[in-house]
C-alpha cells in the first residue's frame, strides 16, 4: 500500500533500505499487482457477488429417457439460477464498460489534476525562495491562517499523488506486457548464443579436414596466373615504347595519318585497364596529348595555308590592274567573274581531303573552322585595307574632273592628308574604281572560301562511292565520340583531353537497356556533322559580313557627298554597290542587313538632298518670275511626250517600260543628234557666263545638260524678247506651245522648269526602285508648292512685292492659268509612272495624295477664271459709276456724226482687249466659260443700271438706243457656248431692256 502522507504533505522515506533483495522484489511486483485497478475491482466485484451465500445444486436425476427431454423439463433449473446469472452478467458488463473507460481515459487524471489545483505551482519558474512567489503561494498572516494554508497545500499533494497513482494504474498493462517481452527475449539471445559455439566448432574442423589442400593448390595456380601477366606486361611495355618512339618520328616528319594509327593504338591502351599501376608510363597520356596537339597544329596550319594564303598572289595581280587602269584615266568599273576550273575544283578537293580526315579524326574540325573564319575575316579585312592604301595615292594624283570637284574637295578636306580625307577628295569616277578593285579582291576571297565550304560539305554528305567514304564514315565516327567524351569531361569539371576515355562511351552506346536515342552513335555522328557543317557555313558568312562592313564603312567616310553628287554618279555608286551586295549574298547565302541599311540610308540622304535643291531653286524661280510668256525648246517637248507612253508601262510590257522610261539625258541625246541645252527660259536657274553691253545674259551653249543642272543659279530674269533672240542666234529648235495630249499650252520659265524637275524626279523613281516611296512623297510635296506658291504670287499679288511686277494684268493671269492647267493635265500621267515602283499595300494612300493635290490643281484655276470675270464686272461698275454724267450730255444737239458715248466705247474697248488677250492664251472651252459669265454680268447690271436712268428728251433716248446697240453688237460677238437656245446669240436682259423700251421693231 502506499505511505500514510506527512503533515507537510510528502511521503515520508523513513524504512526505505537502498537494498534490494528477492523479498524486496516480490513485494514490488505484489504491489504492482495490488496497484492494477482492473484486478482489485474484479476481485472486489467477485467477493460482492459470492457475499450472498450461494444456493445448493442438486444433481437432477432425469426421469425420462433422453431422447423424450424437452426445454421444459429444465424449467425449474432455469428458474431457480436465474437471478444469480442475471447479476453475473451485469457484473461483467460492468467491469468490462469500466476496463473500456479506463483506457479511453488515459490521460484525464492529469487534466483535472490541474483543474483542482492553481496553476501557479505548475509554472516553470515556481520557485518559493522568491518574493512575489512565496508571498503569492503563502499569504498567511497568522499561526491560524499557517495552518490553513499548510492543510491546503496537503490537499493538493494529496490530489496530485492520487492523479498520478490512477494514471499509473491505467499504464500498469502495457508494463506487465513488456516485462513479459524482455523475458522471452533473453531466453532466445541465450538458445542463439549456444548455436553460434556450435557452428564455430564446426566449421573449424571443415577447415581442417577439407579446405586447407584446396588452398594450396588455388595460391599455386595464381601464382602462374601472375607469371604469365608479368610477361605480358613486359611485352607491352616494349611495344609501348616502340610506339612512342615511332610516334615521335612520325610527328616530325608531319606524317598525321601513320601518327594518328599510333595514337588510336596508345589511346585503347590508355583507355583499358592494362597500363594501370605501370609507373613508367605515367606520364604516357601527356605524350599522347602534346602528340595530338602537334598533329593539330600541322593539319591547322596546312588547311589554312590551302584555304587562304594562296589567294595573296591573285590580290597582287587584282591590284596591279586596277593600278594600270587608274593611272591610264580609264573610267567605269571593270568586275570580271572570279572562278576555278574543273581541273583546279578537283585538285583543292584532293588536297584538303586528308587533311579534313585527320581533323575529323581528332575532333577539332569545328574549332579548326572557327579558328578558319577569324583567319578569314582578319584576311578580308587587311585585303580590303591594302587595295585602299595602294590605290589612293595613285587615284589622288589623277587630274580633277572639274573646278566644281577641287572646290569641293578643299571645302570639305581643307588640305588634310588623312586616309578618309584623301577617300572624301577621291572624285566619283575614281571612287567607283576603287569600289572596283575592292570588289574583285573581295569576291576572290570569297569565291575561295566558298569552295571551302563546298569541298568540306562534299566530304562531310557526298563521298558515295569515293575510295575515302569509308575513312570518312569512320573518321566522322570517332570524331563524335570523341567530343562527346570531351563535352562529359567538361561538364565534370576534368579537364579537357583529345581522345579521351572512351571504353565508358562505347560500354554505353552497346547496352541496349541504358543506351538512350539521344546518345546513339548514329545520333553522334549527326549532331557532330552539323556542328562541323555549321561552323564551314558559319566561315562564309562571317566573311561576307567583315567585307560588308569595310564597304559601308568606305561609304560612310563619303556619306557628306554622295548626295551632292549628279545623279547618274550616284548611280555609278548605287549599282556598283547592288552588284556587290548581290554577289556577295550569293556567295554566302544570306542577306546583308546592315550594308543595305547603308545604302538605302545614303540613297534616301540623296533623294532628300537633291528634293531639299530642287525645292530652293523652284522658289527661287517662282520668286524671280515675271510671267512672262516664252517659247518652249524641243527637249521638254520630249520631256512631256514621254509622259505619253505610259500606258504600254502601266499595261504590264516590261520591256516597253524600260524603254518608253527614257531618262531626260537619253531624250536630249536623241533628238536628232541635236546637242540641246538649256534657253534662256532657264536663265533664272543657271551660272551667268557673260553679259553684253545690253545687260542681257548669254549662256554657254557648249555646255551639256547635266552640267547646266549643276550650275543652276538664281542670278537674273531674262525677257521673252531676249530669250528670243538668243535662241536665234544659237539656232536651238522651239515651238510657241508645249504640246501634250493634243492640246497646246503657253508656258512661262517656272512651268517649264517644273517640268524638268518631274522629269528628274521619274528618273530617280525610275532608277532607284526601293525609294520610290520616298520620290513619290517629294513630287507630292513639290506640286504642293508649286500650286500654295503660284496661288501667292498670282492671286495673291506677290509678285509685286518679289518679282517687281507694277501691277497683276489679265495676261499674268492667264498666263498662269495654262500653267497650272498643263500640271493638272500631267498629273495623273506622272502619278501612273511613278506608282510602278511603289508597293501596292501603299498606293491607297498615296492615290489620296495625289488625288488632293490634282483638286487643289484645279480649284486654284477655277479660282483664276473667277478672278478674271471678277477683273471685268469691276472694270464695268467703274463705267457705270461715271454713267449718269454721261447722261446729262445727252441733252444737248448731236453732232454731224452720231457715235456711242464714250460709256459704252470705253467699256466695248477693255472687254476686247480681255478677249483678244484670253483668246490667244486660254483654250477656247476656258474663254467660253470665262465670257459666258461676264455676259450675264454685263446683262445683269448694264440693264439695271439703264432703267434707273431718267430719259425725257428725244435726243437722250436716240443716244440711249445708240449704246444699248452697240454694247450687245459686243456681246453678241463675244465667245460663249449660247446655252440659252436662243437663235440671237448671248441673249439676255439688255436685249429684254431694249424690247420693253423701244418695241419689238428696234430690238
């Protein structure tokens, strides 16, 4: 049983011997087992239950037979135990719900353990020494207080010994269990303990009986066995160092086939197992590597003395030529086609095919290739820089081609003599020929590495049926597995050996169960031909980008001038240029981005250029224009008759196309051997030469169109009686008009010198294709000002303040309503010419483009027309205010010779003038319009003003009869399309006027 508890609330230890004995035992377990809460209740269940003094049981002695027994014959058994069995079964129910209890309740003695006691002993820090705690857990007063508290705290300890009393109880099964375990467990460590003496025993005398003869026999048979591996090893050490002996000998003889044999016969040895632990051979790998390095070295240096050094003699000759050709001043360009023959084609392909085998062999193709094309572009690019060193002093010195080219070049260089400044000074034609040296060097480069590239891929694809296919094929082979090696060596941080193990490898690739498709041999080889077919490409275009970037470079340095420059030297450039581009993307298969860059960005620098001249020079003209008709010369009346052949353009006929788009140079050229230059209309635009004793400026008739182009100054403004006469005196053929659709135009100097500006601008569109855009937006943008400008001029009077003009005349007006006309006229033929080039997801727009300015065209003639009539209705309110006046005179007698007053003379005479002046300027169908309208003014107000006058006498009405008939005798024979039917022409209200005044008779 437990100890009694102490008054102070703790079991006292007095009897407790720290012996222990087998007494002491026994008393443990007893006490454990008094202590199972299942076996005390049990046992006081049972002794509860047997209190009651059983009943006696009497044998039943069966009267009947047993087969005749029936329930009922048990009956008053049944009933006399009933009660006892009953309370046996809620006994054991009981006992059984409480043994479920308990279990299902581990653990709750504790809980409520903490319930019943405060929680301020169970802290982990409780510690009654301190202050705060001790005067927490004893807050006592008094000695009565003392002994309450005292009680108290025996009460918890006693809640908490019989908390945990319960809960050990509630453990007690699985001890019992445990202890049961460890028995059995002891009992089998000492059966199996026994067991092991006896095996030992036995296999002692096995030993000794069977094993030891055997022994000896098998220490006896390897000791042969190590004799006989001892001897090979001898012999493979011997034939190792023959090998390396031989290696050495081969090497330097720079026999790489035979050295290769002996290294694939070193690196089996290496890679297997026969050479582990031979000392003398531990430094055999590094002789087999510095070996392959060498090998390397040689094939490397052999392949690029085949691939590019050979080429050094063919640029020697190339600069030669181009020297020869440049010091005899011969002009153009001269790029012949650089190419090998069958024979040569044959012998490079032999020459490289054992050293490609070897590199295969090795693995170091791919690198050999990249190495290749540093060589390569490293080579292009000294080439290039060679020809231009050479080249310039002797295109320096060449004679200048004009004082335009020397002013130029001392404007921009200032007398320096750095390469780019002697390139700047270089004129076109000379540059052209530089382009063209460089060009025949660069494409021998590149046709050589071009058949580089196709000797390898033959090798590499082609070798069907060749005596070398099967080298190849095993060389390819080896190759791969041999980078492949090198790649895992790297991956594993090892460092990087030719031929490095590869009995792991082929081990790999032969197991079926581990081998993967991606590390398949087959796989191997072709991953190892693309690499080396990419790098062979990779040399190609890796050239073709090094020339393409000198090329644009040299542009770059000359970027200021080439806009500058005439057009067909822009062309001279421009094409040599395309002719490269072509030819090297032909060669290395694919596009030059960055040199068509620049040459588009230096093409549209020259069409923004010479628009940005042309536009100042245009209104510089319009500026300078006196309106003055003049004669038109033949070369623009080809000009614009070229405009009519557009419809074989537009009709698809590509070779009628480039042949009716005859640039302006080939028009002038072709008319009938004449030699054409530019009149006096252009006076306002070129160099004046010389002036005579009248002030008139004389041009130089020597001089050829493009050079007048040039020298286009805006300078002075020359007459229509001078233009005349100096183009008499030159004989230069002219017409009065310019023709263009059967219907005649006169023209003033800025009309005509639009027309050549279109005409150059079609040429641009024309030889310039990929621009065509940009020159399309520049003629819109151009007729955009002609119209704004002319419209200032004109209409808006300008002229007085710019060209000097006194006053703004009908002629002036007229004169720039056939303008203006002829460019409405032209415009949809130049939109149709230069809409060839452009591409077609942008000919909407730009159709909208041109549809607005051909509108503004023509409102801006409508405009004119109007401001004709308008000229005329003020001409005749001018009149009508100095009417009444006149009225007042007609009082008085008539002289001898009756006339009409000198109201309606005055204003018949100016409405002649007007007509005789449009009649010979505007087109007929212009004049009718523009008369139909000042015929109903001249209806309108004449007849208005006649009815408010006061006529009594005889003498005012004769005289009033008298001007109403003279003035319609003037409208009648005025020109209009009579679109009133009636059979007396320009009927209207002055005619009506006169009926109602003086009767159907005098009307």
């Amino acid at each position: 049983m437990d100890p009694q508890p102490s008054p102070s609330g703790r079991s006292s230890p007095v009897g407790r011997s720290p012996s222990f004995s087998v007494t002491d035992a026994g008393s443990q377990s007893l006490s454990s087992i008094l202590n199972n809460p299942h076996a005390a209740r049990l046992e006081a269940s049972w002794v509860g239950w047997w209190s009651v003094s059983p009943p006696e049981f009497a044998p039943l002695i069966s009267t009947k037979a047993s087969s005749d027994l029936t329930r009922s014959d048990f009956q008053s058994y049944v009933s006399s135990v009933s009660d006892s069995y009953h309370r046996f079964e809620d006994i054991r129910n009981h006992s059984t719900k409480e043994q479920t209890l308990d279990v299902d309740n581990i653990g709750e003695a504790l809980v409520a353990c903490l319930r019943e006691v405060p929680a301020l002993y169970f802290k982990e820090d409780f510690a009654l020494e301190d202050g705060p705690t001790f005067r927490a857990a004893c807050p006592f007063t008094d000695v009565s207080e003392n002994i309450v508290l005292q009680e108290k705290l025996s009460h918890y300890l006693d809640v908490v010994e019989l908390h945990l009393v319960k809960e050990i109880s509630l453990r007690s099964n699985s001890f019992f269990e445990a202890q049961g375990q460890l028995q059995d467990l002891n009992v089998k460590i000492v059966e199996g303990c026994s067991r092991i003496r006896e095996l030992k025993e036995t296999i002692r005398l096995l030993d000794t009986d069977l094993v030891d003869s055997a022994r000896q026999i098998q220490e006896l048979n390897a000791n042969r066995t190590n004799l006989f591996a001892l001897q090979h090893k001898l012999k493979l050490i011997l034939s190792v160092n023959q090998a390396l002996s031989a290696l050495k000998l081969l090497v330097a003889s720079a026999e790489c086939a035979g050295a290769l044999d002996v290294i694939d016969d070193l690196q089996h040895l290496l890679d297997g197992d026969e050479l582990t632990g031979l000392h003398c051979f531990r430094h055999l790998r590094d002789h087999v590597v510095a070996s392959i390095d060498s090998i390397n070295s040689i094939l490397s240096a052999e392949f690029m003395c085949a691939s590019i050094h050979d080429t050094g003699d063919a640029d020697a000759v190339i600069l030669l030529k181009a020297k020869a050709r440049a010091s005899s001043s011969l002009n153009g360009k001269d790029v012949e086609q650089v190419k090998l023959d069958e024979e040569e084609t044959t012998n490079f392909r032999d020459r490289l095919l054992p050293l490609i085998i070897g590199l295969l062999r090795t693995a170091k193709l791919p690198f050999v290739l990249r190495t290749y094309r540093d060589t390569l572009t490293a080579d292009m690019k000294t080439a290039i820089k060679t020809a231009v060193a050479e080249l310039l002093p002797v295109l320096v010195a060449r004679p200048l081609e004009s004082d335009l080219t020397a002013e130029r070049s001392m404007d921009i260089d200032g007398g320096g003599s750095s390469l780019a400044s002697k390139l700047r000074s270089l004129s076109s034609e000379s540059f052209v020929q530089l382009l063209a040296a460089i060009f025949k060097i660069v494409q021998a480069h590149l046709v050589r590495a071009a058949e580089v590239k196709r000797a390898i891929e033959w090798i590499m694809c082609n070798l069907d049926g060749h005596y070398a296919a099967d080298s190849v094929a095993s060389a390819i082979a080896l190759g791969a597995m041999v980078a492949e090696s090198s790649q895992e060596s790297n991956g594993q941080g090892g460092p990087l050996l030719p031929y490095a193990p590869l009995r792991s490898t082929a081990k790999a690739l032969s197991s079926p169960g581990k081998a993967s498709d991606a590390i398949s041999p087959s796989n191997l080889s072709k991953n190892f031909r693309a690499d080396v077919l990419r790098e062979n490409t990779e040399a190609v275009f890796a050239a073709c980008d090094a020339a393409h970037g000198r090329w644009a470079k040299l542009l770059g340095v000359r970027a200021l001038l080439h806009p500058r420059l005439r057009l067909q030297e822009f062309l001279s450039i421009y094409n040599i240029t395309q002719e490269f581009i072509t030819a090297t993307e032909k060669i290395g298969g694919r596009l030059g981005y960055s040199i068509r860059g620049t040459l588009q960005s230096q093409a549209k620098s020259f069409v923004d250029f010479q628009h940005e001249s042309r536009m100042t020079k245009i209104k510089a003209v319009l500026d300078q224009e006196t309106w003055v008709e003049v004669d038109v010369p033949d070369e623009f009346q080809a000009i614009v008759s070229s405009l009519l052949h557009s419809e074989a353009i537009i009709s698809g006929n590509k070779d009628n196309a480039e042949t009716n788009m005859t640039s302006y140079s080939d028009m002038v050229a072709s008319n009938e051997g004449s030699q054409v230059a530019d009149t006096g209309l252009q006076g306002a635009l070129e160099q004046q030469e010389q002036t005579d004793s009248s002030g008139a400026t004389a041009l130089n008739a020597a001089q050829g169109k493009a050079e007048a182009i040039e020298k286009m100054k805006s300078d002075s403004v020359t007459s229509s009686q001078s233009n005349s006469s100096n183009m008499k005196e030159r004989g230069k053929p002219t017409t009065q008009m310019l023709e263009y659709g059967g219907v005649g135009y006169h023209m003033v100097n800025c009309g005509l010198i639009l027309v050549k500006m279109l005409s150059e601008y079609i040429d641009m569109n024309h030889l310039l294709p990929s621009l065509s855009l940009e020159v399309v937006h520049r003629v819109v943008e151009i007729l955009k000002f002609f119209n704004t400008r002319t419209c200032q001029l004109v209409l808006g009077a300008g002229a007085m303040q710019v060209s000097g003009l006194k006053s703004i005349t009908s002629k002036h007006l007229a004169l720039a309503s056939q303008v203006i006309s002829f460019t409405y006229a032209i415009i949809p033929e130049i939109r149709q010419i230069l809409f060839l080039k452009v591409p077609e997801p942008r000919k909407s727009l730009l159709l909208l483009e041109f549809d607005r300015v051909a509108q503004d065209y023509k409102v801006h003639r409508d405009e004119i027309h109007t401001k004709l009539v308008q000229i005329m209705r003020e001409r005749l309110l001018v009149h009508l205010r100095g009417l009444p006046q006149i009225v007042e005179s007609w009082n008085r007698p008539e002289d001898a010779e009756p006339q009409p007053s000198q109201f309606a003379r005055s204003l018949i005479k100016e409405v002649g003038y007007l007509q005789r002046v449009l009649s010979r300027t505007l087109h007929e169908v212009d004049v009718q319009a523009i008369f139909r309208q000042v015929v109903v003014i001249f209806h309108s107000q004449i007849s208005e003003a006649f009815s408010r006058l006061e006529i009594t006498t005889p003498q005012a009405k004769d005289r009033l009869h008298r001007d109403i008939k003279h003035i319609l005798g003037c409208i009648r024979s005025l020109p209009t399309d009579n679109l009133n039917n009636s059979a007396t022409p320009n009927w209207g209200q002055l005619d009506e006027f006169l009926v109602q005044r003086f009767g159907a008779e005098a009307g």
